[in-house]
C-alpha cells in the first residue's frame, strides 16, 4: 500500500492511494480464510470447503469488501500520520475516472480541504461586561397585571352599549362565497373576543361598535395562504347576529389568583414571578455578552479558511433569509438562490468562530454528555404535543438531527468556558438598557 502526495496548495490536498494486485488478492484470501470455518457447501462439511471453492464462490464479493476496507485503513493511517483533519469527507474516485480490472493495482484519488492551524488565545485577556438587571418591583407589577388580564371575566354591558375593542360578543354567524354557505363557516352563540385576531383579518374589526340584537354582514377575503385551499383568496360574506355584548373585567390580584397559577399565596407568585424574571434578563444579558466576545474573538484571529466550508454556510445564509423574505414557500422547489458579497461575509465570519470554537472545546476537553442531550431532545419534543415518543424515536435514529441539537450545546458550553476564563465584569444596568442592547442584536 502506497500513499503519495499529488496535491498541496493552501489548504487544498490531493493523494494516491495504490494497492496492488497482490496485496488486495491477499486481502481477499485473509478474509476468506477468516470466513471459512462458518461455511458449508453441499458436499462438503461445515468449515471444509476447499479455499479454491471459497474464492470461485464467494470472491466477488468479498472483493469489494476488502478494497474498501483497505482504502479505509490506507486513510486512517494517512491522517493519523499527518495530523490533518478534514473539513468534509474526503473525495474519493479511481485514477482518472478509469474503470478497474481485477487482477490490476487499485489507485484512487484521495482529495480533501484540511482544517487550518488555529492559534491559541489567552482567555485571561478578554475583558468582558455582564449587564445585570434586577427584577424590581415594577416589572413583577407589570406581569401580575398581564397574569390578570388572562384570567379575566367578562360582565354584561349596558343594554345597547356599543361593543368596543376587547369586548366579547357573542355572536351567531354564517359564511357564505358567492351566496353558497361553506363547511365551517356555521356557528352559533360564539363568544368572540374583538381585537383577539382569532378570526379572518377584518372580522372583528367590522363588529366594533355593534349591539346586542344586531344584525351585522361582514365582508373579508380569505388570506392566499388560508389552510382551506378551497378557500383561499375568496371574497366570503358572514351574515352575523350579536347576541350579547360584554366587557372585561380584570381578574383580582390576590391570593385566589395566585392558587389559579399554582402558588400558594399571593407572595408565592410574586416571588415565582421575580425569578422568572431574571431568569429572562439573565439570558439576555448573556446572549449581549455572547456576542461581544464572538466580536473580540473574531478581531482577535486570522487564519486560513476552507473555502467549501465557507460556500456552503454561504448558500445555506443566502437559502434561509431567502425563506425569510418568501414565507408563503414552505418547501424547496424553487430556483437556485445565488450567494451575494454580503452573505460570504457573513459566511467568513460564521466558519472562522465556528472552527475556532470547536478547537477551543477540543483543547479544553468539553463535551456534551449524554444526560444533556437527553434533556435538549426531550424539551423540543414538547414542542409536538402527542408526538413527543416519535419525535425522540426520530432523534435516536437520525445521525443527522442528533448534530443539529448537538452543536448548540457544545458552542454553549464552550462560550461557558471562556466565560470561566476571561475577566468579566458585572455591569448594574436598568431593564430599556438590556433591552436596548438586546435590540442592537438585531441590527448587526
């Protein structure tokens, strides 16, 4: 077995790989001779089938088997050798596209694109702030009264009250395209809230102001993406009878609302609403504080980058905002979205932070342990109400969706790491400060 260099040029590697005749026909004996105690012909007894049988019977297709097994081994041995590491499988394919012959030397073309060298960095040396808001009294104020709000009830207006937005109306209504009445378009003492945007765009809108006893014909024209194909785009006319008009009335704050929320008293609440809280401006402050270190640490390297790394995080950039800006396409038939300047820059950025990341977590040995990977799959299986069994049986099963929940726990971890490790300071900030640097995010 032979291994020669053909190729290097940055980044970029080019090998042969021969096997002779001779040594693949070898390879081919060992594994039929590893075989033949568990192979009975008729004729003969179980282990005693002559080799020449063997080899007539069964040579093809060990054949394939031990060229692969020897090419693996070749590049195994090639990689533990040299260091290198791939940045994606390697290619494969017979010397100039020719097709093999048996009892000809096996030469294959061995080409790949090597991650680069990826310089050491003095974590100690990266100063970084953590914003820290408390959960004050105003914020727990704001989210009992929200909490209120949704248990609220509502109380009969006066009689010939107009219905204003928030109101609930109960309402008797038929649909009708075109004067023909639809499937589901029927209902009858519906209790609508206006302004809940539970209905077709405009209908609510149109029973504002309404009374109890009226007769009222809303016009709306279905959305072009209404799940009703049937549907869809259509003019429709609901002829609506307003049965009772009602107004809200916000629940009390008091212990009684705290136990239909699960605390105790209403101090218990409070005190779960605090927490939950700065919980929320705990995990907002660390993404701000994420990504000034992903900016310090971008400025801080500078090495060379695969470039089909790169093209593919470029089209996956330029794939995904593109969805972005069309969500009436839920699927991929569509044409080909070329990669702009500005998607490769980002695309540069996004490879260089991720393989510094992922060589940083190597060097300091993290890991995602199966306990944490168990815990991520089963909270985004909740996100399938009656479908979490299959969706964890779908992980388990697929290498794929496995890495997709995979790789943000380990880029979390190693963002832990360097935490650990810089100088961070803990910087007293007001909740419109976290939300202002929260909001610059989205502008980058």
């Amino acid at each position: 077995m032979q291994v020669t260099e053909v190729l290097s040029d940055g980044l970029r590697r080019g090998y042969t790989i021969t096997l002779t005749a001779a040594e693949l026909d070898a390879k081919v004996t060992e594994k039929l001779i590893e075989a033949q105690p568990e192979i009975e012909l008729k004729g003969f007894r179980k282990g005693r089938v002559p080799l020449a049988l063997l080899r007539k019977q069964f040579g093809q297709r060990v054949l394939g088997d031990a060229m692969q097994e020897a090419i693996d081994s070749a590049m195994k041995a090639h990689f533990e050798a040299t260091g290198d590491r791939p940045a994606l499988q390697p290619k494969l394919q017979m010397k100039d596209g020719e097709t093999w012959a048996e009892g000809r030397d096996v030469v294959v073309e061995m080409t790949y694109e090597a991650l680069p060298a990826i310089p050491e960095i003095d974590l100690s040396g990266i100063a970084l702030q953590r914003l820290v808001v408390a959960a004050d009294d105003a914020a727990v104020d704001e989210a009992l009264a929200n909490l209120a709000k949704s248990a609220q009830s509502f109380a009969d207006r006066p009689e010939g009250a107009a219905a204003e937005s928030g109101d609930q109306v109960t309402v008797d209504f038929t649909g009708s395209v075109d004067g023909v009445p639809f499937d589901g378009g029927r209902a009858e003492d519906y209790p609508l809230v206006l302004g809940s945007g539970s209905f077709i765009p405009g209908f609510e809108d149109q029973l504002v102001g309404a009374r109890s006893g009226e007769m009222r014909d809303v016009r709306v024209t279905f959305p072009e993406d209404y799940n009703a194909r049937h549907l869809a785009g259509k003019e429709a006319v609901f002829a609506c009878t307003v049965k009772a008009v009602k107004a809200p009335v916000p629940a009390a704050i008091d212990d009684e609302l705290a136990r239909k929320f699960g605390a105790d008293d209403l101090a218990a609440l409070r005190a779960q609403i605090a927490e939950r809280i700065g919980a929320e401006y705990r995990s907002a402050a660390r993404a701000v504080m994420k990504r000034a270190l992903l900016d310090k640490l971008d400025a801080m390297v500078s090495f060379d980058l695969p470039p089909s790394l790169v093209e593919a995080e470029a089209a996956q950039i330029a794939h995904q905002l593109w969805h972005e800006e069309h969500p009436e396409v839920q699927g991929h038939d569509h044409g080909a979205v070329e990669p702009t300047d500005e998607h490769r820059a980002l695309a540069v950025r996004r490879v260089r932070l991720g393989l510094l990341l992922a060589e940083m977590g190597r060097r300091a040995e993290v890991e995602v342990t199966d306990a944490e990977m168990t815990q991520a799959v089963l909270a985004q299986a909740r996100q399938y109400p009656g479908q979490e069994r299959a969706f964890f049986e779908f992980v388990q099963k697929n290498a794929g969706a496995q890495q997709q929940i995979r790789a943000p726990l380990y880029e979390d971890k190693v963002v832990d790491y360097i935490f650990s490790r810089a100088a961070v300071t803990d910087l007293p900030a007001t909740k419109a400060d976290l939300e202002a640097a929260v909001k610059a995010l989205d502008e980058v």
